[in-house]
C-alpha cells in the first residue's frame, strides 16, 4: 500500500486496515515459525505498511493538537 493511498483513507478505515494487517502479520509469523512462508517480501511489506498507517494515524493526532493549541 502506497503512502497517498494510506493519506486518501478516514480515520476508521485506517483502523480497520491497522486491525486486517496486523492478523496478516500474525499469520507471516506463524507462517515463518512452522516454515511454510514461501514470500517473505509479504511479511516485510505487512511491517512497512502497519508503520506508514502508524504515522499518517499519529501526524493527524498531532494536526489536531495544534490546531487546538492555536484555538486558545
């Protein structure tokens, strides 16, 4: 998943994607552990993207601080 793509989605669509892949992960772990994972770029993208949604989900926390903060 792209990061504009991530930046296109609500805020509860963000969570709920959170949610989807961090089941994906848990199964690429579990996947791993018995070695049956065959693509392990799947795994790696699953860590990448859950860090890009992390940080949209965090900047638009901080957007909202400030725009309290400025309110004042």
């Amino acid at each position: 998943m792209k990061i504009y793509q991530i930046r296109e989605l609500s805020t509860p669509d963000l969570l709920n994607t959170l949610k989807d892949q961090y089941e994906a992960l848990e199964n690429y772990t579990f996947q791993h552990a018995s070695g049956q994972l065959e693509n392990y770029k799947a795994m790696r993208n699953t860590k990448r993207d859950i860090a890009r949604i992390l940080t949209v989900i965090n900047e638009r926390e901080a957007k909202e601080k400030n725009q309290q903060k400025k309110d004042k």
